[in-house]
C-alpha cells in the first residue's frame, strides 16, 4: 500500500508519551498531522522541601492567604459608580483561621511569594498585620483577580509569584506614560464632544465613560509589538470604535465626517453598497519604542450582530500564522509556535459575551489543535447593560462563562486608567507565556444610552443620576495628573485645544474627500488576483488534470507508511481506489475529491477542511485521515506520500457550528491560496450559522466591504427517509440570498453574482466545482448541495477521463441517454439525486427516447446560455417541466421558475410547469409510508400522460 516512512509517533503506543494535564484527565487521540503544534509545557519549581514543611506548621495562615486569593475579588472596588452590592466576605478575616493577633510573626516561605520563582533562601518572617495589608493591596484592590480555579497548579503558582512578588514602585508608570494615558484620553473625550455639538443627531456609540478602553489597548499593542508580535488581528462590536480608529488606530477623521455626511468609505466605481460607521476599519502599522519593527493592527468589519466577528478574527489569526510557519519550517525554523509572531484580540460587551452563544463556541476552540492561536486577549467593556445584570445573566460576573475553559479572569475599575494598564499588562504577559485566552473585565459606564439619542433613565434613573452627577475620567486623571506635578493646567489645556482644532480642520476637508482605491484589498497575499467584475476576471477556467497525476494522486492519497495497521474494513476502501485508477473508471465521490485536494496541494495550493468528524467523513466515505489500529496514530495519507508545498489540514471540529464556519470563514479572509471548506454533518446544520456567518459574511460581505472569500460550504443534502431533519440543506435560503439575476445579463460572461450556489449529481462535477475555486483568479464563496445516497451509488460514478486534461464545470447537464432530440415530448428541468431514480425508472416504463432530463448543476448564477443551448435542442417536445422532491415552497423551484421562462421566452415556448411535492411546512414527513407514497407520486408526475 505504500513505501512511506513512518513517523515515529505513529508507531509508538500512546502510553509511551509523556502525559500532560488533558491525556490524563480527557480521552485523547493522537492526531499530530499537519496543522498540529505540540503545546508549550511549562513546569515552575515545586516546593522545597522546607517550603512544604512550614506549609504545614502554618497551615491555618495558609489558608487565609488562599482565602485571599480565591475570594479577594467580592471585595474589591472594581465597580467605578459603587453600585455593586458587595457583602461581608467572612473568608476575608483572618480571625476565621485563627489568626487574631496582627503583630504575631510567620514564616512566610512558601506562603506567600515574596521572591522569584524557584528562589528559597530560607525563612521569611512577616507580621500578621503585614501580610494581611500587602495581601488585601494586591487581591483586594481596584484590580480582581480570578485564577484559583485553574486546574493547573502551574498557572496557579505563575500568577501568585508574579502578583505578589512585585512591590508599587516595580508597578509606578514612567512620567511619559502616564502622559500618554492622559493624551489618549482626553482625545477620545474631545471626540466626543465634537461629533456631539457637529453631529447631534448621530447614533455613535461613544466611549464617554469607557474611555479607559484606549489606554488599554495602547498598552496591548506597545507590549506585543515589543514582545516580538508582528500582526494583531482585532474584532470589536460599535462601542468606542470610532474613538478606536481616529485615536489609536489612524483612520482619517476626514474620512469618517465624509461617511457621516453621506458620502461613501469606498471607491464609487466597484458599485459596493458599503456600510454603516460603526463597522468601519483601519490597518495601520503602529511603531513602539522597544520593539524591533512596526506592528500592524488589522481591526475586521462586522456586522451589527454582537460577538459575530469573533470567531472570523480567529480564522484570520490562525490562517496568518500558518502562512508564516509555513514560511519559517521551509527556512529551517522549527521552533515557531502559533502566537509568537500574531495575535488576537477580541472586544466584548458585558451583555453579549453572557448572552450570545458564539461566545461559547469560540472559547471551545480556543485549545483545540485545529482551532489554537496560540491563546487570545479578550477585553470586556463592561458598561452596564440597559437590562441590569439580575435580568441579563445567571452568573455573579458577565466574564463567567470564560471559565469553561479555566481562564483567568482580571476585573478591573476604569475609573483607574493606570491600574487598567497594569490588568493589560499582566493579561499579556500571561497570554505569551501560557498561549492560552485571558479574559479583561473593564468595568466602566456609559455617560448616555445605547446611543446618543437614548434615554437611559426611563429604566436606571438612580444610576444616571450618580452618571450625570459625576465627573468624567479624563478629567479625574487630569486632575490627579496636576497635583503630582506630572503634567500642568496648561498643558493638559493644550492636548485639548490641539486636537479640537486638528478635528475641525479634518471636518473641513471632509467636503473634499476621496475614498482610497480599492486595489489597496488586492495587495500582499492577494496581489495577482483581480476584482470578479473586472474584464479580466476568468469565471470558467480550465480544472482538469493530466491522467498520470490523477493517477499519482488518487494511489497517494491511500498511501500508509509500512507497519501502519489500518482498519481490516478499509481494504476494501483501498481496493476500490486502486482498482479506480488501473481501469480508469468507478470513480466515486471521495475518489474524486481526494484527486481534487491532491492536485491542489501539487500547484502550490493548501486545503482545510473543517467540520465534524470530516476526518473519516460523516458517511464513513473520505478517509482521508487513517488511524493505526495498535496506536491510535493518524496518518494523512496525501501529506505523506506527496512531496510538494501545499498541504491538506483536516481539522475534526467541536459539536458547534455557529463558530467552525466562522473560523472557516476567517480563514478565508487571509488566505487566498488555500481551499478552505466548511462539511455540516448534514445539510441543515447549517442553521445555527444561518443568520450571523451566512446572512452577514458569506453572501454579504464583498458587496459590504470588498472582502472576497472561496469559502466552500458542503451541505449533504437529499430527500431519503430521514424525516424533517437531515433531509435538506435548505438550498432555497441560500439562492434567496444570492443576487442573482432574474433575466439573461448583456454578454456571455456570468453576472457578479455574490455567491455560487451548486447542486453537481457527479464525482467529475465535483472535483471541478473544488478546483475552479481557486483557479479562478478572484475568490467567491460556494455553496454546495452535497451528495448522501450518491456517494457510493455506482450510476453516479465518474471516468478518470472526465476529469483529465481539457475538461471543466459543466452548468448544465443534457441527458447522455437521448440521441434523437425530435421523439421527445417533454423535457423534465431538475436537480440531484432524483435524476438517476428518473432514469431508472424510465427505463423500467420502457420510456426512452420519450422524456430527457435535463441537469441544472449550477443554480447561482443561472446558466442561462447553456440551459438555452441545451433546450434548443429540443424544438419538438410539447412541455418543459420542473421537477423536484423537495415541496414545492422550497428547493430551486421559487429561483429557477422566473429563469427558467426567461429561456422559454427568448426560444418562444410556453412557460415552465411545477411537478414535485405540494407546500409543505417540514421538508420531508417523519413517517415512512408517507414518504414512500409522497417520493413514489414525485417519480410518477415525471411520466404522467406519456
């Protein structure tokens, strides 16, 4: 079956490797094939043995530490309007452990971490009264800290050493940058009282009242980029994004005041419908002191959906990281791991990171060794959420749900821009060390509604009362700022003024503004690509494949290294394959896939794809991954046995599919060259992505923002008994989605429709539909309706030959079996599977020659011209028909039905007639016998009256 080598892992029994913290308390398997980087493994000194001892003679004290750490958070004053409700904490008194003499003396040795990690020079002795103060400045400050619920003892004893062993002169900020905090703010303050007087009716989503959020970030950025990080890829929901991208992030506030005042963030010629301010962007480089060389900062668009980006930045972050490992293993660097050189960050209201499921979804990818970025910061802008958190949430904290996945969780007062800084800082810190998600709770308000024009006291006038009573936090710092003599009135008076006058000169040329060319979205990784409705873009190109390479791949792609123990079930697997490529014939659908992603991989192209338990496919039919049978080892066949640069990820997901397509779609976004496909385990799974990632990415976002994307989603689909569920993709929302249009377009090129949609009933078909999505020279997403019952249905098989040289994606089918067009009466126009039940049984009526079927392969856009060519060939049937099994609310019928008459009209026929299912509210019935006679009577209107 193959002379591959074998990497050793993959004959080593699994019990040999070194257990980590997840092989002994989770099942494992061991998947280390392309895509997987072993984790970083950390390990801090462990007691010394006198450290263990006087943990035990002082246990009562070490108690009271522990107490401190686990529960110091209900007591801190993090909450900037003192509203929170904060109880008594009794584990907060030390006399609870018997410790009610504050000037008694303890060795504190191993206790609490006074010095470096691994550092025990001896004993240690503190008063009561000492330990307690320096304790309750560290746990019970403006700062909370959760981590004693990590089940690690090493991020545990991380976080005590580096909290605890720093004094407040190790943490007092520098004149300069207690001055840029203060810039920051008051800038963003600024901005806000100028879009207020300029634009008074303008929704805004200011960050009065969060204006903390800048300097944090400032901070973030300044320590990745010194940190050695090159990219940070940032989503963020509407809520201080302006004051992010004018204050931080460089976008010309001439070009906002042209958006407000109607005009347009994008070339006008590229017709785009763009969107609204809230979602604009910016991708600056951002140059720091201390770091070797710019940062850029790539901040997504987004839709009004909150979290729904999310997910998207992950994709974007992990597909740039490979990009660049890829880059550096090829240079001889193998010690590169995900998050050395990019970064996520991900913004989050307090509402919806509680109460949007995606949030869920992303943090369960955030370990998994497809999903890893190598560990996200995530800043929670808690300002308070109109519902208050009685009724918005079951959990003390909105960052809670963070813990599913053990992070740590930093509260911090906003109030306190400085403390704020310090929480960046040790987020950071933490993230590049452990390469895992960190959550930031900002705790902050909002100076006026959900916008502007809102009125937050109809449902929080206590609140607001305390709000507008109040002065800001610019002018607090400002304040504090003065009397240390840091900074003086008229200096602090000066940043003000400057940036007014900055802000009205930029409102002045606004009138004047041109918005960038978007050729700017085609450069680095897309440089060579073109817009899809340039001249220059190619929508058919050639996708078929010289015979010896299919033939080289098809054998590789079964290749296992010698002593590799597959399934004894998967023989035959192998010997159909093999016995495909001698004959040339019996292709099947994974076959024909596998050829696709093994001549990709050959032209320099990578493949990802993604869902659950894509691996050995949810039909058991792909197999493109094998595990060893003694050692649970996996082997990707075609990353083994071809040697070339392109490279196939299977990534097996979570159970989620909200956040996976996202990922995917993400993905996508940064990498042109790769073939990025998203399997739903069946069709209609796609539903919990429906709105969030289809509605608002998939079908909209090049129309939006210019974003192109290949993105490929494989939605098995197919009427076969399964009841309501599982029966269909729902390809009607997917066409309802598209633009496509409703009459023949001015040449014969297709129309830049926003999305193809394509329902291919071959193996040939498919392998070309995969391979055109990225020998087209533009990217477009598409949208499958994938086989079920065709998958190893030997009628459906396809010859190596229509997939060879010379061949392509053929929109349109005409029946192979018809060889005199004029003994046709009727034409029956249909989809999928349904043709080769039609064929069967027409034959078994004896009808050949009476009825053709025609294949409509491609929905989206309509092939009009070839549907028209195909037609004409039948000048002498009396009737076209459509014929489905879906009902008939659903499936193409409502898409193909204006199209479709479009082509009768243009030959002079009467109008197309409707055969299938009747209106049905579920698309197949869950009783057998009713889906048996409703399928039996779809068949039969095929041939009623012939």
């Amino acid at each position: 079956m193959g002379n591959v080598r074998a990497p050793s892992y993959l004959l080593t029994a699994p019990r040999t490797r070194r257990p980590t913290l997840s092989t002994k308390l989770r099942r494992n398997y061991y998947d280390f094939s392309y895509g997987y980087r072993e984790p970083r493994t950390f390990t801090l000194p462990d007691y010394t043995p006198a450290q263990l001892q006087n943990r035990t003679v002082n246990a009562p004290l070490l108690r009271y530490v522990d107490s401190l750490r686990t529960h110091g958070h209900r007591a801190a004053r993090i909450d900037p309007l003192d509203l929170l409700q904060r109880e008594e904490v009794a584990a907060l008194n030390p006399a609870r452990y018997g410790l009610d003499d504050p000037s008694r003396t303890y060795d504190i040795n191993g206790i609490v971490w006074t010095r470096p990690v691994g550092e025990d020079a001896g004993p240690e002795h503190w008063p009561l009264e000492r330990i307690t103060s320096h304790l309750r400045e560290v746990y019970v400050g403006r700062i909370a800290y959760e981590y004693m619920h990590s089940p690690s003892k090493t991020e545990r004893l991380w976080f005590s050493h580096l909290l605890e062993s720093e004094s407040a002169t190790d943490r007092r900020l520098a004149a300069d940058e207690r001055k840029r905090i203060y810039e920051l703010l008051a800038q963003s303050e600024v901005f806000d009282q100028f879009l207020q007087v300029k634009f008074p009716n303008l929704k805004r989503y200011g960050l009065e009242g969060g204006e903390s959020m800048l300097p944090a970030l400032d901070a973030l950025f300044r320590s990745a980029a010194q940190a050695g990080v090159e990219h940070i890829i940032v989503g963020m929901p509407h809520r201080g994004r302006l004051n992010l991208l004018t204050g931080l992030l460089q976008f010309p506030p001439s070009a906002l005041f042209h958006k407000i005042k109607g005009g347009s963030e994008l070339p006008e010629e590229y017709g785009a419908a763009g969107d609204v301010i809230s979602h604009l962007t910016a991708s600056p480089h951002l140059q720091y002191s201390g770091a070797h060389k710019p940062v850029k900062v790539s901040l997504l668009p987004n839709p009004s959906h909150l979290e729904a980006v999310n997910p998207i930045a992950l994709g974007k972050t992990r597909a740039k990281q490979f990009a660049l490992l890829k880059m550096l293993e090829r240079a001889g660097e193998t010690e590169c791991r995900p998050g050395d050189r990019v970064m996520c960050v991900q913004l989050h209201g307090d509402a919806s990171f509680t109460g949007q499921g995606v949030v869920m979804e992303g943090l369960g990818l955030s370990n998994l060794p497809h999903y890893t970025v190598g560990g996200s910061v995530h800043l929670v802008v808690n300002i308070g959420y109109t519902t208050p958190a009685s009724s918005a949430r079951s959990s003390l904290y909105c960052s809670d749900v963070a813990k599913m996945i053990n992070a740590p969780v930093l509260h911090v007062n906003g109030d306190y821009p400085e403390d704020v800084q310090r929480a960046i800082d040790v987020a950071f810190k933490y993230r590049n060390y452990f390469r895992k998600d960190i959550i930031v709770d900002l705790i902050v308000y909002r100076r006026w509604g959900h916008n502007e024009l809102d009125e937050p006291a109809f449902t929080q006038p206590l609140m607001y009362e305390k709000i507008r009573s109040r002065r800001s936090v610019p002018a607090l710092y400002e304040e504090r700022l003065i009397d240390e003599n840091v900074l003086t009135k008229d200096a602090a008076d000066s940043v003000r003024t400057q940036h007014k006058v900055f802000l009205t000169s930029e409102l002045s040329a606004a009138a004047s503004h041109q918005p960038g060319s978007a050729i700017s979205v085609l450069q680095g990784q897309w440089k060579g690509l073109v817009w899809p409705a340039s001249k220059d873009a190619v929508w058919d190109p050639e996708t078929g494949v010289e015979v010896d390479t299919l033939k080289r791949v098809g054998r590789a792609s079964i290749s296992v290294p010698e002593g590799f123990e597959i399934h004894p079930r998967l023989q035959r697997h192998v010997k159909n394959r093999l016995q495909a490529m001698d004959t040339g014939k019996g292709l099947d659908w994974a076959t024909a896939e596998a050829l696709a992603f093994g001549s990709l991989m050959l032209e320099g192209y990578d493949v990802r794809i993604s869902g659950q338990d894509v691996g050995r496919g949810t039909f058991s039919q792909r197999h493109a991954m094998l595990v060893d049978q003694r050692t649970e080892g996996v082997v990707v066949p075609l990353n083994l046995a071809l040697e070339c640069i392109g490279r196939l990820e299977l990534a097996n997901s979570s159970l989620s599919e909200m956040g996976v397509l996202g990922f995917e779609y993400g993905v996508s976004w940064e990498k042109p060259d790769i073939l990025p496909i998203w399997e739903a385990q069946f069709g209609d799974f796609f539903n919990g992505a429906q709105v969030v990632i289809i509605d608002t990415f998939v079908s909209s976002a090049e129309t939006k923002w210019l974003k192109q994307s290949g993105i490929v989603l494989l939605l098995p689909h197919g009427l076969d008994g399964a009841g309501p569920e599982h029966s269909s993709s729902r390809i009607e929302r997917m066409l309802q989605l598209t633009n496509d249009p409703y009459t023949f377009g001015t040449g014969s090129e297709p129309t830049n429709v926003n999305m193809n949609v394509a329902f291919p009933t071959t193996p040939a078909q498919y392998f070309h539909l995969l391979r055109r999505q990225v020998r087209r020279n533009f990217r477009k997403p598409l949208v499958v309706a994938g086989p079920k019952g065709l998958l190893r249905l030997a009628a459906a098989a396809s010859p190596l030959e229509d997939l060879s040289s010379g061949t392509r994606f053929r929109p349109v089918l005409d029946d192979p079996a018809i060889t005199d067009t004029s003994a046709v009466s009727r034409v029956v126009c249909l989809t999928g599977k349904l043709y080769y039940d039609l064929v069967k049984e027409r034959q078994k009526r004896q009808l050949d020659g009476r009825v053709a079927f025609v294949r409509v392969e491609e929905l989206s856009p309509f092939p009009f011209h070839a549907t028209l060519d195909v037609l004409s060939r039948y000048d002498g049937a009396r009737e076209v028909v459509w014929l489905q099994e879906e009902p008939r609310n659903q499936g193409a019928w409502t898409h193909v039905e204006p199209r479709l008459n479009a082509v009768l009209e243009r030959l002079g026929r009467d109008k197309v007639t409707y055969r299938g299912r009747k209106e049905d509210a579920v698309p197949a019935p869950g009783i057998a016998s009713a889906y048996s006679a409703q399928q039996k009577a779809v068949i039969d209107s095929a041939f009623h009256g012939l």
